[in-house]
C-alpha cells in the first residue's frame, strides 16, 4: 500500500447503534480508509473487521481501483474471511495508465482468483473527464472490463458519475454480465427503474441521506426489496449528520437506518433482504 495523504479530517464519527441482523458493506476502500489520520478509526484491516462486525456489518466488498489496490485486495481477502475483493481500473484512472492492455492482463489474472467475486469498480465518469481521448480510454476500458467480467461470471461493479444514458447504451450493446451492482446509485426513479428492468441491483450510499438528495430518496423508495444493497464507500460520503468525516464500514447502519425510513420497510425485513442479495451478488463469503 503506497503512502497518500488523507482524503478526510477530522475525526471518525462514534459508532451507531449495531443492526438488529447483519448485512454487508458492499463497497468499501480498506486500503484508503487506514490512511485517514483522524482519531477513533481503524489501524489495521483487523480492527476495520472488528468495528464493522460490532456494528452488525459481518461481510465487507474491499473495491480495487487500480492494479495495486486490486492485488492488495486480493492479498487481504484471502487472509481475512469477512472480507472479498473485486478488481479494476477506475474509469478516472484507467486514462492515466501508462501500458492499458497490460494493466488489463493483470486484472483478468487477479480475477481468476476464487476470493475475487466481482470486477469493479469500472464504468464512466464525466464529472471529472470531458470530452476527448481521456473519455475515449475510459469507454474501452469499460467494455473491456464487462468481457472480463463475462468471462470470468464475476459481478459487474459500475461506478457511474454523469453518465446514465452512456452507462446503460454501452452495456446494452455489450450485454450484461448476469450480475451488475450500480455502485453508489446517482439516479432519480426513472433512471432506477430503468436498472431494475435490466435486472440491476442498486447500492445506496451515505449520500441517500443528504439534505440535496431527494432525488435519491425517491429512487430507494421505488425499489424492491430484492434490487437492493448498501455501501459506505468508505472512506468517502459519510452519512449525516457526519458529512466531511472519515467513513467506514461500522457506520453502515446510518444508511440503512436511513434506508428503512424512506422506503417504509421493517428495518428486520430491509437487513435480511440486503443480506440475501449481498449473498446473490457476491457468492458466499466462506
């Protein structure tokens, strides 16, 4: 793991009252979450699985980004059993990859691996890449990642950021691996009935509860019970009333407390569903 400065300051936020059934954090950072300096996080990818468990989180997604995160995911899910790995290169960073092809090879390699359960995060991202080249990379990685996928039968992890209609024409004309989580969903209920058609599962965040996301709200509460999952992303898009905090994966039960609300279901009901499709979507853990 390479040295970065922090993404957070400040310091991790308490811990919430744990679920009454436990679920998974279906997309989190291990590795970028124990470089954040504040006080009260976790050190080691130990006491993140201990935090998380005490909270009622018993299985963690660690999402690699680039090659190195990807192995280092790897590495970790086949020394820890709470936690399983996927592997790929971010669309931001798959631009900046000096060799694409053989940075492709070494996520194809790793995604043979059987603790790798999903490929992602992959997709498009607008919001930082305009028009050009830049976006011309992040298109070619994405297809090459939904083969890899494919080949593989691992899930498709999709980091989408202001690219619905792109994300959804290309894996259209790609099809779909059997499995396709849309990871920190950006959409309002139109674009999430238009997952759910496709059989997509959609992975809530932190940001389901930000005051500017209504939007949001009104796609969970569109969604069936079995067409969802959570996240923390971690260490990024804390929940309220924590917003700008480290995240990590013991603060789940912010989201889907959060979750429960807005849809309506028994919070019972809404941690064993989440559970189930975690399961669904990312095999068994042991």
């Amino acid at each position: 793991m390479s040295a970065r400065k922090p993404y957070r300051q400040g310091t991790f936020p308490p811990a919430p009252d744990p679920l009454p059934v436990p679920v998974l954090d279906s997309h989190t950072h291990i590795d970028i979450t124990l470089r954040e300096d504040g006080d009260g996080g976790p050190a080691t990818v130990a006491e993140a699985v201990a935090a998380a468990r005490a909270a009622g989180v018993d299985r963690l997604v660690q999402v690699g980004c680039d090659v190195e995160s990807s192995r280092w995911g790897v590495e970790v899910a086949a020394q820890h059993p709470a936690v399983v790995a996927t592997v790929a290169l971010h669309p931001n960073d798959a631009p900046r990859v000096p060799d694409l092809d053989a940075a492709l090879r070494e996520i194809e390699r790793l995604a043979a691996h059987p603790r790798v359960r999903g490929i992602g995060e992959t997709g498009l991202d607008y919001f930082r890449t305009g028009e050009g080249d830049a976006r011309k990379v992040q298109h070619e990685s994405f297809r090459a990642h939904i083969a890899i996928a494919k080949r593989h039968g691992k899930t498709l992890v999709v980091h989408d950021r202001d690219a619905h209609d792109d994300i959804l024409r290309v894996l259209d004309e790609e099809g779909a691996p059997d499995r396709v989580v849309m990871h920190c969903f950006s959409g309002d209920e139109t674009f999430a009935a238009e997952c759910l058609d496709r059989g997509y599962l959609l992975s809530f965040a932190g940001t389901v509860t930000f005051g500017n996301a209504a939007h949001l709200r009104r796609a969970a509460a569109v969604t069936p019970l079995d067409g969802l999952l959570v996240e923390t992303d971690a260490p990024f898009l804390t929940p309220m009333p924590y917003r700008g905090r480290p995240n990590a994966s013991y603060l789940i039960p912010l989201t889907v407390r959060a979750l429960a609300d807005v849809t309506g279901h028994d919070l019972d009901a809404l941690c064993a569903a989440i559970s189930a499709n975690g399961d669904r979507a990312f095999g068994a853990w042991r």
